[in-house]
C-alpha cells in the first residue's frame, strides 16, 4: 500500500515536506554497516537427516543467494533489491518450500504466500493462496509498489498480476517427487486430521520456507518471506509468512525479522512485530528481544521455528527452537558465515 499517499494529505495541510520524506528515518547511515541475512526454513534438521550430498547443496545455494544480495548492497544498491534477488535465488531452487519445490496442499496442488516490508517507509506488499505465480516475492513487491493495498490473494491476486506482466505459469511447475513423498506420507500420517495429529506434521514435513532481511549503505532495513506453507494444508489455509508483523516486519527505527516455523503460533504472538517492538521500546539488543520471543514466549506456548533479524547498525540474530534453521549472513566485507544445524 501507499502509505505516502495518506501521508501526503496529512502534511500537506501543515508542512512542505516531500511525500517520499521516510516515515522512520534511517540510523546514520554507515558506509561499512551494510549487511544481509537469509533463511530457508527450521525445522527437524540435523546430522541424520541430512546427507553430505544435500548439505553441500543446501550449503551451496543459501551462499549463492547471500553473496547475490550482498553483492547488490556492496555496490550501493537497495536492501528491498537485495532482499528480492535472494529470495528469488531461493524460489527458484527445488530445495526449498518457496517457488519450485513448495509443499503440496491436502488436494495434491500449491498454494503460495509472500510478503515484503521497506523499513524506511513501513509500506508493505503481501500476497496468499497464489497458483500460478512464479515469484511470489515478486508479486508482493509489486502489490506494495503499484496497487492501494497490503495483502492480495487467490485469484485476484493472479489477475492483478497478469495486469503488472509478471511471469505465470502451470501450478504443476511447483511439482518436486520428494514434496509429493511428503504429502503421501503426511497424509498416512494425518488419518483423521485431528488437531494433535497436525502440529506432529507440522514438525516433520513443512520446512523450507524462505526470508532474507538487508540494511543498505544509506541504512535503510527491508524484510521479505516466501512459502509454500505446510505439507497438507486444507481450506486455503494462509500462515504467517505473508502477514505482515507475524511473517515479516521492518522498520528502520528498531529491526527487520523474517520468520520461519509453525505459522499459526507466530501469527497468534505477532512474532515479527513483537521482536521489533522490544527493540524499539524496552532498547533491547537484538540477540535478548530475539532470544526472549523464540524461547521464553514462543516455546512454551507450543510454537516452533525461528527467525532471521537484523538491526540498522548491521547487528545480526538468528534464533530458533527447532532442531536446526538453514540460514547465512554477511556484514559489510567480511566473511560469508552459513549454518545449519544448532551446533
Ligand atoms: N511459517 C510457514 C507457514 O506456517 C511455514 C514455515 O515457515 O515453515 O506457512
């Protein structure tokens, strides 16, 4: 939405200020602060899972998608186009629950949500139960850039994006075996899809949803998430990942976070916004508003999964309570640092 369009009728009566002027002005802006964070899902990941194949090639494409975001940033770029180019590396990639390669619904198809948020300005774009978009991170970009709203879904959604001229394609093009193994399994799983019988699949069967969170050399923070949601989802079931403060916050005053694990529970604490209000009003780090949110109020609450944040000095958390998160991150010129087990 643009908010600079309600924001132009308010200062227009009392001020000159320019509609573009920031809602929330940049920390100062520091040449060598510029930093990115990604993720790629938490969940039950460790050692036993994994073989040393898949660890490489995970590995391998969360530092391809870092250093593409990092490389936009270094050369004086936005941190919304370097949030963009990783997440569009991510979606594109089979290995990850976002774009090719999202999970399969109840009824055997794919259903995708995305959001995206400009810390500078606090618009927002957002998109849920898409078929047929090839990046989802790209329509909620658009939806925050050219239309009056927030959040698009279903077939509006579509057809606002034919309108803009964004690639569409098949809902099988999402297809991979291996997410389809996962929904036979989940459904023998599910049997009579009681609630209990849900939150055990959600563990097990849905990790790989995507985010990346960037601050820029003027000290601007984007945040943005893709997913495909969880294996076996029902009803048109939307999670948190395109609700903007559950999903995906960012605002320069206080954090950028994008969130990944059980939707229902980070929709219900409004983990994103939540982290971000801690650092804003109490002056909590980072690493205490991360830790405290994932693990003294989301744990005990029965919710799983972390999260990516970054503050506008480039100060990086990654927290969660699963058993591993794929994640990456590099500030300014330094080293690449990717990991993926708790250890
Ligand atoms: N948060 C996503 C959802 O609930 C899934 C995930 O991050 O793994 O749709």
């Amino acid at each position: 939405m643009k908010l600079s369009t309600f924001a132009a009728a308010l200062v227009a009566v009392s001020t000159t200020l320019s509609v573009a002027q920031p809602v929330s002005a940049a920390v100062t802006a520091d040449e060598d602060k510029f930093a990115i964070a990604i993720h790629g899902g938490a969940g039950t990941i460790t050692r036993a899972h994994l073989t040393d194949e898949q660890e490489a090639a995970y590995t391998a494409k969360l530092t391809e998608a870092l250093n593409a975001g990092h490389r936009i940033l270094e050369d004086g770029g936005t941190s919304m186009d370097a949030v963009i180019a990783a997440i569009q590396i991510m979606e594109a990639s089979p290995l990850f629950n976002a774009g090719l390669g999202a999970v399969y619904t109840f009824d055997g198809g794919h259903e995708l949500d995305a959001s995206i948020m400009d810390g500078a300005t606090l618009e927002a774009g957002a998109v849920a139960g898409v078929k047929t978009i090839k990046s989802p991170i790209a329509l909620a970009r658009s939806v925050m850039e050219h239309s009056v709203h927030v959040m698009l879904s279903g077939e509006g959604a579509e057809q606002f994006a034919a309108e803009q001229g964004l690639e569409q394609v098949a809902n099988d093009y999402f297809d991979t075996e291996y997410r389809f193994e996962q929904l036979e399994q989940a459904r023998e799983d599910l049997g009579v899809a009681d609630k209990q019988a849900y939150v055990e699949l959600d563990n097990n069967y849905k990790y790989g949803t995507v985010g990346a969170v960037a601050v820029d050399k003027q000290g601007n923070l984007s945040a943005a998430t893709s997913t495909g949601g969880m294996t076996a989802k029902r009803y048109g079931r939307i999670g948190d990942s395109p609700i903007i403060g559950a999903g995906t916050w960012a605002d320069n005053s206080s954090c950028a976070v994008s969130a990944t694990g059980h939707g229902e529970y980070f929709i219900r604490y409004h983990v994103a916004a939540d982290i971000c209000s801690r650092v804003k009003y109490l002056g909590e780090s980072v690493e205490t508003a991360g830790d405290t949110v994932i693990h003294d109020v989301l744990l005990p609450a029965g919710g799983t999964g972390g999260v990516i944040i970054l503050d506008a000095r480039g100060n990086v958390h990654m927290p969660f309570n699963t058993e591993g998160m794929y994640r990456a991150s590099r500030v300014g010129n330094g080293e690449a640092e990717v990991a993926i087990y708790q250890d």
